[in-house]
C-alpha cells in the first residue's frame, strides 16, 4: 500500500479512534487547549485593545505588541516556558498559543473601536451619554464586526499551531503525528499523513463554524464592516 491508502486504512481503524491516547482522545486535549489559549488571549487582549481605542491613545503600543508577538517563534516559547516557574505540562504550552493569539485579537479590538465615525461619538457626548455609556452602547456595538473577526482569526491559528504542542509531550492530534515519526516514515507514513489531515481538518472546520457564527452575530447593516474587518486581519497577519 501507498502512503495514502495507509492513512485511509489508519483513519478507518474504529480502536484507532476509541483507544486510550487515540485520535478522541487527542481531540479533546487539542480542542481543550485551543480553547484554553483563545480564552487567555481575550482576557489580555480585548479589554486592552477596547480601552486603548475608547482613549484613542496608544495606537503605537498596539502595533508594537503585535509586532513582538509576531516576532516570537511559537516553537521557542514551547520550548522555554517549560524551563520557568510555570513548569511543564498543560500551562505553558497554553501560555505560548495565546501569546500567538494575541496579534489579532489586540489590533482588532483597537481598530474595532477607532473606526466608529467621530461625529457619531459627538451626537452621543452631546446626548449626555458618559464615556462608559458611550463606548458600552455605540462604540462596542459597531466594533463588533472587527472583534468577531480577529476572534476567528485567531482560533484558527491557535488550533492549527496546537499541533506544536507534540514537540513538548504536550499531547493533541500533532501527538498523533510525533509518534508516527517515532516510528519511522517508511513504517507509519500513513499515520503521520492521518494525523497531518486531521489537524487541517479541524482548523478548515473551525474557521467555517466561526464565518457561519461570525454572519449571524455580525447585523446586515454591519457586514461590509464585517468584510473590511476580515481584509484587515489578513493586513495584520501578512505583516
């Protein structure tokens, strides 16, 4: 059999998937620490990025956050975080992805909130709205294309750089693949091919999921908004 038929005959193997340390098994662990590093990168990013924008200062500090992120090799951060008081296991590869979360999730809030037209600002100030009111019911709301699509952005490459975590013994579907090489190419090809669709799998079906949520959340008047939003974080990640 060729490579491929391997990794079809691997894929179709039911204790391949229910076993202790299968492919469930992995997902689960990929899916709980995608999820676990997106949720840290929002806590950091959005309420910095919303503020930094209602303020309108400190556009420079954004762009240079993002480009230090951006800077930083993923890998390096796998493989120095274990080394500091946060130890090995689960924490610092969680730590890592949300550093590499945060470049959209950040440049996105802070756009988010300067695009709102000024002059809306100024009919809400004049209406006696205080600057809480004024950024929780107008800049907020019209933000929100922007917010959703830094949020997508940045699940799809945590989840797809999840896959990392397998260099560190940090489990998810990149385990699958780190253990066919353990193998041997010519003895588990199939299963290092496997493991390589499935994590592309899951990233294509996590950033269709998003789009669809990302539509409906996003109201008709707001959607070219959304569109330019969507431009723009591919801007940011290109840079």
């Amino acid at each position: 059999m060729n490579v491929v038929q391997e990794a079809w005959v691997y894929l179709n193997d039911p204790l391949n998937w229910t076993n202790s340390g299968g492919i469930l098994d992995r997902l689960g662990e990929h899916l709980t620490i995608s999820g676990a590093a997106v949720g840290l990168g929002l806590l950091v990013a959005w309420p910095l990025g919303i503020w930094l924008g209602h303020t309108g200062r400190g556009g420079g500090l954004v762009v240079l956050l993002s480009d230090l992120t951006l800077a930083i090799p993923t890998i390096a951060l796998l493989t120095i975080l274990p080394l500091t008081f946060l130890g090995f296991g689960k924490p610092p590869i969680i730590v890592a992805l949300a550093v590499f979360a945060l470049p959209p999730l950040l440049a996105n809030a802070y756009t988010g909130v300067r695009q709102v037209d000024p002059e809306t600002r100024d009919a809400a100030k004049g209406m006696g709205l205080s600057g809480w009111q004024l950024l929780r019911r107008v800049e907020l709301p019209l933000a929100v294309p922007y917010l959703a699509a830094g949020f997508r952005t940045a699940a799809v490459q945590v989840v797809a750089t999840t896959a990392l975590a397998s260099y560190v013994n940090g489990g998810g579907l990149g385990q699958i693949i780190a253990e066919g090489f353990g193998l041997g190419i010519s003895a588990a090809g199939g299963q290092i091919l496997a493991g390589g669709v499935l994590v592309a799998a899951l990233a294509l079906l996590v950033e269709g999921a998003l789009a669809l949520v990302e539509r409906l959340a996003t109201p008709a008047p707001l959607r070219p908004a959304r569109r330019r939003a969507d431009r723009e974080t591919i801007a940011t990640g290109a840079a």
